[in-house]
C-alpha cells in the first residue's frame, strides 16, 4: 500500500495565515519532498454548504478564491491532485454507508463539534443534518482516496479519530478496504493554531480577525498595527507578557534570525527580543512593525504569483477539472471494493446471479 496524503479546505473564503500554519506550509513541503506516492489537495464545497445552504453562492465564487491561494502558495498541480469536493459523486455514496456505523451520541461527543456549533450559534434542533453529519462525510474524504496521513491543525484530531473508529468498524464487518489515517501536526507547535489578530484561540473569516494570504501591504500592516498584544503593558517602562501576546505568536511562527539582520539588528534573535520585553522598556509598536515586515517579505512572492495566475481564469477551472477527473478515477476504485465487501455489487457479483439462477431451476 502507498503512502497517500488528502487534505483540504472549505471554499467560504480567501485563505488566511492560520491555515498557511496549520497545513498548507506543511503540504508545499510534503509536495517537494517527494515522498509520498500521491497527494490529494480538495475543495471542500459540500462540506461548507452544511452550514451555508441558503448562500450557495459563496461557495460558487470561493472556489477560484482557494484555488488561487493554493497555487500562488506552491500547490503544483503537476505534483499534486486538485479537485472539487461536490464532483466526486462517489464521496456521497461512501458517507451514507458510513452513516450507518455510528451513533448519534458518538458524533455529539467530538469535540470538534461541539465548538464548531457554538461559533455558528446553532441551538438545539437548529443544527442542519448534513453539519451535524459533517465528520462522517470528512471521514469518507480520507477513506474514499485511502489517505493514510492528513496533514492539519490539532483541532482536527477528533475528526481524525472518528475516521480511524469508522475504519476499524467497517473493516471488522466487511473486509479490510479502508485505510486508517494518522494526522501530520504542524512541525511548529506553538503555532499550531494561530491565534486571530484579536487575540482570540482561532482565526476565524467568521470572526473577522485573519490575515489573508492574498492581503496587500498596507491591509496587513492596519491588521498588525491593531492586533493584540498584552492588555497589561500600558506604559513603555512596564513588564509585558509574550504568552497569550499575538504578536509573538506570530513572530514564533515567521521570524528567522536573518530577519532580525535585516530589519532590528539591535538584537540578534527573538529570545533577546522576548527577555527585553518582559523586562519592560520596548513599545508594542516598534514590535509590531518588525512583525509587519516579516509578514509582508513572507506575502509579496504569494500576491505576485497569485496576480499571474489571475490572468487566466479559464486555466484555473481546467486544472480543477483534470484533477477532478483523476481523482474520480481513484474513487471509483475504492468504490469498487467498498461494494464488493459489503456485497452489494448485484451485477458485478457472476457467483450471487448463478447461485441464484440454480436456486431457481431447481424449483
């Protein structure tokens, strides 16, 4: 069996710095390595319309928006497949068996869910099914393309272990088809989960607190220049805190020590930088400017690839729809198996028509 990555995106909006951390440095990397026997990168339009069915066209219009994050930041659809969730007719068929191997209680527990719910303002019996449903149609994303690695955020890892529990119960009935998944976390922990500008544990394009990998220059430096650091550092002079401060959050996951000789050589690298701030005597300000030129020498080879691919949107929707089509091909497969093991394969299946023809004849 190959070495196999699927991983993916809800299409409800451009891509922002907390998903660069979370997975899509991660997958660049992965795709480059060359390890792995195929990579599976997808849009995930039916998932995002569980909770945005009354604005299908959010999602029509954020599907270029991803695909075109994708590529500016490295995706190769010469190294990786890319396709669209919603084409992939075989991912419905799979979630509706899958459906039948867990119970209502199990999916309620993740706590994944749960959070998810709350940030929406779902109550109650307001949750729409296919939300509710949405880790077993995540788990047949992976099991249809046999992934064996999802590289994602931590806050994944429940939805991960609801494919892994799906996996063994199938497996353990039918035949053992399916693959079980294991995570790739971020190699960075302490930005594992990019805060949002507020501060917030998550950055949300619901929340309105991201920075968009597409973002221009003076749009990232009004988001840095507002973000939050540390409520208690008032006066220069003051202690500041680094944990819980945004600013380093990001400075943890961007900076390199050739920043620091480039734009603040008064120190050399960021643990300097760290211990002067929690001594007092060093501005949020002068931080935040470091910050924003980190960011945006990280952002403008992304804005200019981003801007060439822009000039042929056409080009854009074809390379969706040959991934798509290959990636069809693998699911078909799987598919092919998935029925063979559950036997219900009726006209595939020469044995059950002949078995059946006798039975008859012998009446």
């Amino acid at each position: 069996m190959g070495k196999i990555i699927l991983t993916g995106d809800r299409p409800t909006g451009k891509l922002h710095l907390g998903h660069y951390v979370g997975s899509l440095r991660r997958r660049v990397e992965l795709q480059n390595a060359g390890d792995y026997d195929k990579m599976f990168v997808f849009m995930a339009d039916v998932q995002a319309l569980t909770d945005n069915a009354d604005n299908p066209e959010k999602i029509r219009q954020n599907i270029i928006e991803v695909a075109l994050d994708y590529l500016a930041a490295g995706l190769d659809p010469e190294k990786c497949t890319l396709f669209v969730q919603s084409q992939i007719t075989e991912l419905a068929e799979l979630t509706t068996y899958l459906m039948n191997l867990i119970s209502v209680s199990r999916v309620q527990r993740n706590p994944t869910v749960k959070t998810e719910v709350k940030m929406r303002g779902f109550e109650g019996e307001s949750i729409p099914l296919g939300f509710f449903c949405y880790p077993v149609s995540q788990a047949a994303d992976i099991t249809l393309f046999k992934a064996t690695t999802v590289p994602a955020g931590e806050d994944q890892e429940p939805m991960l272990e609801v494919t892994r529990e799906l996996v063994r119960r199938f497996n353990q009935i039918y035949a053992p088809v399916l693959v079980e998944p294991n995570i790739m976390l971020p190699e960075n922990a302490t930005a594992r989960r990019l805060p949002g500008t507020d501060g917030k544990e998550k950055m949300s394009k619901s929340l309105g607190n991201c920075i968009y990998l597409s973002d221009d220059a003076d749009t990232v430096w009004q988001k840095v220049r507002s973000m939050y650091t540390d409520p208690t550092h008032v006066n220069l002079n003051d202690p500041g805190h680094v944990e819980g401060n945004a600013v380093f959050t990001y400075l943890d996951a961007f900076s390199k020590p050739e920043h620091f000789a480039a734009y603040w050589p008064e120190y050399q690298n960021l643990d300097e930088l760290k211990d002067h701030y929690r001594r007092g005597g060093l501005g949020d300000m002068k931080c935040k400017k470091f910050l924003n030129e980190i960011l945006n020498e990280f952002l403008e080879p992304m804005r200019q690839r981003r801007h060439e691919f822009e000039q042929d949107i056409p080009e854009i929707y074809n390379i969706l729809k040959k991934g798509t089509e290959k990636a069809r091909e693998t699911a078909a497969q799987t598919m092919s198996e998935v029925r063979a093991a559950m036997q219900i394969n009726y006209f595939d299946d020469q044995e059950l028509i002949q078995s059946q023809a006798e039975r008859y004849r012998q009446k």
